[in-house]
C-alpha cells in the first residue's frame, strides 16, 4: 500500500518525465507490478484494511449499554460479558473501551474571593538571557490579587529563598506596601516542604516566619491541582506571551525597567476578560481592604558559612569576594541577599559587597589589604634600620637626629641604605660620620658626599681650602672716587633752581 504522495511521484515521473514503470519502479524502490497498477487508477484511493472478526463483536452493543448506565472499569465489564458467554480475553475488551469510553473534561468551579482577601504566586521560567560574560537562566516571580486581578512581575536568575521573600516585599511595596490576608502557593520547595495526601502540610519554616511578619496566611494547593491557582497560571502564561514573546533581550539589566513599564502601561490598564474591567481600577476598591505591610524590617538573607582562602577571598556562587586581610584562613559566615552579599566574623560585619550573577569574577574592597601591605612595608622599614645600623657605630645617632629633624626617617635610611649597595658599607658609614660633623642630616647630603668623592678631582678644580677665618678679612680694596658723583649733584642744583634745597 503506497500514500498520496507516492502515487503523485509515479504519475508525474510517467507523464513529465517520460520514463517507463520499470524506470518508476527502480527509481522508487517499488515492485513494477505495483507501478503498473497505480499507473492504472485514474485518482488514488486508500485501501481499506479487511476486518476481521472478533469474539467480542456479538457483545458490543451490551458493553455501550452498560457504558450508558455506569461508567463501568474493564474488569467489571469483563466480568459480566463472562456471565453471558463471552469466551475472549482481555485485551481486546481494553482496546475496545478506549475508542467508545467517552472522555469526561475534569470539571471545575469558579472560585469568588473578597477584596483584600488572597493573593497567588508562582515562578515562570523562559530561556536563558545573558549575565556579565555568562548565560543564566531566566526566571520570573508573578503575584496576582485574585479580586483586583492587579499583577506584579520581577525578573531573576535564581530562584532561592532569598529571592522568593525579596519579591513578595518588592510586590507589597508595588501593592502600596499593603499586604493580602492569605497568600496562595503551589508545593514549591521555598513554600511547602511537604505535602500528603490527608496530612497538613509542613511549611518552609524561613517562608512561615515571614507570612507571621508580615501578616498572612499561607495557602498551600492541593497535590496536583494546580488549576486552584488559576489566576497566577493564566498570569504566568499572558507574561510570556504578551511580555517575552519576541522580546530582543540583549542583557538582563534591561528587563527590571521594561517589566515595570509594561505593568504600568498594558498589564494592569486593560479591559480584563473575565472582570471586563481595568485591574487598576478594581485595585483601587480593594486597596482599602489590604493590610499595611510590617513596620520592622525583615531580614531576608540565608546563611552560608564558608572558609577564606588564603588571599583573603571568599567564594560564593563561582565568585570571589574579599575580606580584610588579617581575616585570611577563617570560617566566615556569608549572608546572601538579592541585591548584596554580606561577610561577617561572628557578629562583626567585616566586607559589603555588591552581589554579581556572573560568573568567576573577582571582587577586592580596597581598604581589605591596606593591613597587609602595612605589615610588609612596617617589615620591610625593619630590615632597613638593621642594616642602616650596620653601617658606622656612629648610625644610632644620627637616625635619632633625623627622625628629630625629618618627617619621614625611614624613608631617608632606606635611601642611604640603598646607597651603600652602590658605593659600599665602608663609604657610605664614612660619609654619616662627615655629615654628623657638618650637622648635615639627610639621604641627600649622604648621596652628595658619596657622590664627590667617588669623583676624581684635578688640581685646576680643587677648591679654595682657607685654613684661618682672618683671612677672610685681610682683602685690600681701593679707596673709591668721589668725583663724578659731586658733579652729577651740582648739576641737579642748575637745572631746578626754583626747588627748594
């Protein structure tokens, strides 16, 4: 039995290509007789596959009968079909029940909630959305007021507990920090950790200290009915399809300004097809009926203890945050929160920092190493009066001279040492000595001491040596002529005789 498609094939092969059926036949893999035959047929027709008969036949139209009394289980039909002679097995009865069984929709009721009343949440997910030099998975929270049908949406790329709380208090602040009496959840792990049929449910004990903070109650679904949160299933569903739905995302930034935006100007301002009103609108008849959010604020953050490195950085989710030095090595504990990452050392807050969705990125507070390089320059000042001191017995005091004379002496020892590794230990402590005999105290007057001696001097460049300071006096100077300046003095009279003298 050949498709529509094959017998096309072979007509078109006949007629537009001219070839014969033994050419059809090799070209399509087929029997030639069968080519002939469809080369025959004016138009296709399927072929009907022969029936054969069944033992249950005869007793078909007692199994409908009793389809339409009762919607009867196989094993209960077969049961009676045997009390009426039915000789065949089981099977087939089963195959037989699926084609005339009629299907029955699940049924369900129109839930009616009061203003101010309930509020139903649930994650969606759609793709991967680009994070710094990395891809994660996207991730959206929706909270919707089951009377109002007001929506709030926040994009993540995670949906730990931390996230899960940071959106609801995001949610009751975009609600005009009001909160809803009962909030209803799906069996989400965050929410519910478990869930029996017939028992309570066991709660989320971060997610139950929260709902009694603010106020509300929780209101787990039942196991697999998760049509019960309807509202928040259709408001995941119109997200991705009126939202994401060939939206260009080139980064993850771009997605918490366009969700508020669309909110604002489509979501929560159209004619809503089962209300046929505005969310606004009916939002605010309800607002009134929410309860103020909790005054104290409510520590969302989890807790993960984690070891320094010995670079001083701890790491968390691939990246690497630091810590102040002298905290290299220890157990920490690191509070993480949607928006931050904080580092304590027992109770002391030690680091802050931003926190990052990419992915092995390292982090350095500035101020983290300033201990640290202190440590090494206070080591390194060290080792350099050591060596200083080496240099002339007579060092000691004139390092006592220059940390009276100079504002930073540590800083001239290390240039002085740094000039004996030039000049050698022996020049360089005679040069010390002749700059306490001049009162000369710094590394620059060392350098040039060290640097004129290293010098050679020739007879025509040696400088004057007085050897007695009267010399300085004993000059004979000319006595000066008085003459021109008489002249120029009478001069002046004749020219202004009309001045007074």
């Amino acid at each position: 039995m050949i498709d529509y498609e094959t017998y096309a094939k072979i007509h078109h092969l006949q007629t537009h290509e001219h070839m014969t059926a033994t050419q059809i036949a090799r070209e399509l893999s087929l029997d030639p007789r069968t080519i002939v035959y469809w080369l025959d047929q004016p138009r296709f027709r399927a072929r009907q596959p022969a029936q054969r008969a069944s033992k249950l036949d005869a007793y078909k139209p007692a199994i409908k009968r009793l389809l339409a009394q009762h919607p009867f289980t196989a094993v209960q039909i077969f049961q009676r079909l045997r009390e009426q002679g039915y000789d065949g097995g089981i099977s087939i009865l089963r195959d037989y029940l699926r084609v005339v069984r009629p299907r029955r929709a699940p049924a369900f009721l129109t839930l009616a909630f009061a203003p101010g009343d309930v509020a139903q949440v649930d994650w969606g997910q759609f793709g991967n959305v680009n994070v710094g030099n990395t891809r994660r998975r996207l991730s959206f929270f929706v909270m919707v007021l089951c009377y109002s049908r007001l929506m709030y949406v926040e994009f993540t790329v995670s949906q730990t507990m931390e996230h899960f709380l940071g959106c609801h208090l995001n949610a009751f602040r975009y609600f005009g920090s009001r909160v809803p009496k009962k909030i209803m959840v799906d069996n989400l792990k965050s929410a519910v950790l478990q869930r029996l049929s017939g028992e309570a449910p066991v709660f989320n004990p971060r997610y139950l200290d929260f709902a009694r903070h603010q106020g509300f109650e929780i209101v787990p679904c039942n196991v697999a009915q998760g049509q019960e949160k309807g509202r928040v299933e259709a408001g995941v569903g119109y997200v991705k399809k009126n939202l994401l739905a060939g939206l260009e995302i080139s980064d993850f930034s771009v997605l918490g300004p366009a969700a508020r935006t669309w909110l604002d100007d489509v979501a929560n301002v159209r004619i809503h097809g089962e209300t046929r009103r505005r969310p606004v609108d009916l939002f605010a008849e309800e607002q009134g009926h929410l309860q103020p959010m909790a005054t104290t604020p409510c520590d969302i953050g989890t807790v993960h203890i984690l070891r320094a490195s010995n670079r001083f950085r701890v790491t968390f989710e691939t990246n690497r945050y630091s810590v102040p030095a002298e905290y290299a090595s220890q157990r920490l504990t690191l509070k993480a929160y949607p928006e931050r990452v904080c580092i304590y050392a027992g109770d002391k807050l030690i680091a802050r920092h931003a926190r990052s969705y990419d992915r092995y990125r390292d982090f350095e507070d500035p101020d983290h190493p300033r201990a640290l390089l202190a440590q090494r320059r206070n080591a390194r000042a060290h080792k350099a009066l050591q060596r200083f001191l080496t240099l002339s017995p007579q060092a000691q005091g004139y390092y006592a001279e220059l940390e009276l004379r100079r504002f930073n002496a540590i800083r001239h020892v290390q240039k002085i040492v740094a000039l004996s590794e030039i000049y050698g230990a022996e020049a360089t402590g005679r040069a010390i000595e002749d700059a306490i005999t001049f009162s000369a105290y710094s590394s620059e007057y060392i350098a040039n001491l060290l640097d004129a001696r290293a010098r050679p001097i020739s007879a025509a460049d040696s400088p004057l040596h007085l050897t007695r300071h009267a010399d300085l006096l004993a000059l004979e100077l000319a006595e000066p002529n008085l003459d021109d300046y008489d002249r120029m003095t009478t001069s002046d009279d004749h020219d202004n005789p009309g001045e007074d003298p």
